[in-house]
C-alpha cells in the first residue's frame, strides 16, 4: 500500500469529554452528582433518576450544547502527532442532532486547527474506508475490517470484544 | 453479499441545481446571461468576465446560498425509487464551507424528508465504503473501485474516461 494508513477518530466521548459536559450540567441545573459507579456500564440517561431520564435530549439538542465540550486530556497533542504520521479523519455522526452541526465545526476549528477541512466528516452510518477506528461505541465497528480501538467511556465498560483504549497516550503507546 | 448495495450521491449539480442558482444571481445582480457554450467544459468562475471571477466565492459562503437551491429535474421521484432498492447515502463536501452545513441539512429535510439522517454524510475527501457512486466531480472518484457514475456538468464535459449520466432519467434506467 502506498499511501498512509487511514484512521477514523470519533469526537464525542473521545477527543470531546461530553460526559463530563453533561455531568457539570447536571451539577449545575440539578444538583446531582453521578459517581463513576452509577454510570458503569450504562448509558448517561440510564444512569439518571427517573424524572431527569429525557432532560439529556433536551440539553443535548440546544444550540451550543456541542461548542464548549471540554477537550479530552491528551488529545490535541496526541492526535497532531498521528496527524503528522497517518491520514487522519475526525468521523462524527453529527447529522443525529441538527444544532450540532456548525458547533461542532467551530469546536474543532477551535481546539483542532490543524485538521484541515477535507479530513472532517459529518454523518450517521460512519461507513468511511480507513484502517484503523477509534471510537467510543461499538455499534460503529459494525461491518468495518480494520483495526477498531474502543476509547473506553462509562457506558461501554461491558463490551469486552475489542482492543480497547483508556486514554489518549494509550493510542500514543499503540500507534506512534 | 448480504446486504443490498450501497450508492453515494452528491448533492450540488447532482440533486441540487447548484449551477443554475448561481446563474440566477449573477442575471438578477449583474444582468449576465451565460450560455451552454461559454460554460462548456469550464468551472464557472472560469466563463464569469474576469472582473467577477472571485465572486462565486463571496456568494457560495453567505448563509442561505444553498438553502434554496433548484432541485435537479426528476431527482426527488428517482431517489426515492432508489431508496428503496439499495443504501442510498447522501455525500457531500459540505464542510468547505462553514455556512453551507445548516442550510444543507434542511435543504435535504425539505426535499429529500425520506431519507434518515443515518444516511446523510457531509465531508471533506469522499472515503466512503460504497458500490455505486453518483457525482459530478471525477476527482472524488479517486480510489473508488466501485462503479462511478459521473453525471453530467458543464464543468466536466470534456472528461470522457467515466460512465456517465445526463440526467435523473438515465440514472434510473441504469439503475432501476
């Protein structure tokens, strides 16, 4: 093969700490505090009190909800690095949550600036032709032949089926 | 193969008559009438007097160029058909440009209300796992391996090394 290989990394729960956007919201506007044991192995909502469970759709809907996510420790410096060594692809599927789209954008423009225009994908089916994906949801790893790391979040601490990431010098020791 | 065939589309001069709004500003702004003739295998910044050629630029990124753009002729009936046949994606290289993210997205939710957002892509380099490939710029057909379908632009009419299509018609008898 002559060109790079290609990887496919994800935004939400793996470059964006969304979670934690949502948990300081939770703090914030609900004064409830999640501990890391009552989200193991489940999705954010599930893990909420009844009466709280469709707030995430709400919150998650508004425009700006998606614009100030904080930025998932080590992975500006880690992703620049593999920048420089493989064809990288930001694949976000996006397209589920209108008002996301131009926050997203401008998100990574922020925090990615070196991640050109033509390496940005917006979708639902992430059904992109790379070699190696790192995302937080399994269900993206359906039917893709390559190398798929799982970035470990609450809600896939379950999943034991893949090669699995913790953090960003994780994919560091594995991919540089 | 299990699963049906996959087909991309592209959105501008393909289902959205991109040419043909641009065309309209520049009758309405500049009273300049284009011909066939003087568009004929040119970019059409290339057939504008010179003295305009940078303005496709300043029109393409104000917000709302491509939220009314004309729909292709027969392209609504014909995709629809499609969509029931095969996977049909929605790819387009709308992340070149910042506004245009929104007003796609709910050009498409007008026009286009069948098709899921799981199967709409919006891009930078097209890197999509596909079968059959609709679009009107050969250069997105670069490593695709699968069957492209160029259809037919003034921009592109002297490339001659694709299968082509003039229309939604044609596309449906190769296809349907």
């Amino acid at each position: 093969m002559n060109r790079k290989q290609r990887i496919a990394i994800d935004m939400d729960d793996v470059i964006a700490d969304t979670v934690e956007k949502f948990l300081s919201i939770y703090r914030r506007e609900h004064n409830l505090e999640l501990s890391a044991e009552e989200m193991h192995g489940k999705e954010l909502r599930d893990a909420l009190p009844a009466e709280l469970y469709s707030t995430t759709r709400q919150y998650i809907n508004q425009p700006g909800f998606f614009r100030d996510i904080p930025v998932m420790p080590d992975s500006q410096r880690v992703v620049k690095e593999l920048y420089e060594k493989y064809d990288v692809f930001i694949v976000s599927a996006a397209m589920e949550f209108r008002n996301s789209l131009i926050d997203k954008y401008d998100w990574l423009a922020e925090y990615f600036p070196f991640i050109v225009w033509e390496h940005i994908i917006f979708c639902g089916l992430k059904i992109v032709n790379v070699d190696i994906f790192i995302d937080d949801r399994s269900r993206n790893f359906a039917g893709f032949e390559g190398r798929a790391l799982l970035y470990t979040s609450h809600h896939n601490l379950l999943i034991d089926n893949y090669e699995r990431v913790n953090n960003w010098q994780q994919v560091a020791d594995k991919l540089l």
